[in-house]
C-alpha cells in the first residue's frame, strides 16, 4: 500500500512539473509573439503563429503606416505576460500581454496614436510539440468599456 502511495505521489508530481513546463513555454511564445507583432515585425510573428494566422499577419502589415512605424521607433512596444487562463485541453491557453507602446489605429488615415497601456488576450495552441498563437482575428484591447 506504501508503495502504490509513493508511485502515485510521485505520478502526480510529475504531471504537474509538465504541466507547469507547458504553462511556461506557452506563456514565453506568447510574449515573444506580441514583442514581434507589436513592433511591426510580422515575419518574427509569423515563425510564432500557427498557418491559418498568417492571413491576420498579412492584413495587419497591409495595414501598418509609416506613421506607425515612426511612432515605434520613437518608443518600441513593450510586452509582459500579466495573467495566465488555462483550459480544460491541455493543448489551448490563453495568455494576457501588458503592453506599452502600442499602435492604436484611428478611423482617420495616417492619424494612428500610442496607447500607454492595453491588455491582449492571446490564445496560444501546441501543435506537432511546439507553442504556437494562433489568431482568429487581430489583437482588441481587453480594455473596458467606459458605458
């Protein structure tokens, strides 16, 4: 009985070291991610992002302005993963990124801003063994509604 005890003890902490393992590849791919797609670097991005992204990728660089660009040299988006939400499948998390600095497109054309700070949510898959984000759409601030 000692034995079935100490061989389950020792299952079950090994589990969590992979699972833990996971949360923290999940989470660095995650803020490498947004460090590449912040600052306009689609092709970094696109290496960390699953196929079906790739469309996302192409339609926010189709999209970037000089304007912007000039915005990120004067101050270089900043990212760090603030929370964490994992799912039932061990395959799927979802990471939220604090980022400063980022481009905030405006209706008007060439007139985008810098937000001091936005929240992202960022859904982070494992495929083949690797981490990868993948994009359903373009990032949206979590910010929240002022109604």
């Amino acid at each position: 009985m000692k034995k079935l005890l100490i061989w389950t003890l020792m299952l079950s902490l090994t589990a969590c070291n992979m699972i833990q393992r996971d949360d923290d590849q999940a989470t660095a791919v995650a803020v490498e991610w947004g460090e590449a797609f912040f600052n306009c670097d689609y092709h970094a991005a696109e290496a960390l992002s699953t196929p079906e992204s790739r469309r996302w990728l192409q339609f926010a660089a189709s999209n970037t302005t000089q304007h912007d660009l000039d915005l990120l040299k004067q101050h270089a988006a900043e990212v760090e993963a603030t929370d964490f939400f994992p799912d039932a499948n061990d395959t799927l998390r979802v990471v939220e990124l604090a980022v400063s600095n980022s481009i905030s497109p405006s209706i008007h054309a060439g007139e985008s801003s810098q937000e001091e700070k936005a929240l992202f949510h960022i859904t982070v898959v494992k495929r083949n063994g690797s981490w990868l984000v993948r994009m359903a759409d373009l990032p949206r601030s979590e910010k929240q509604s002022r109604d």
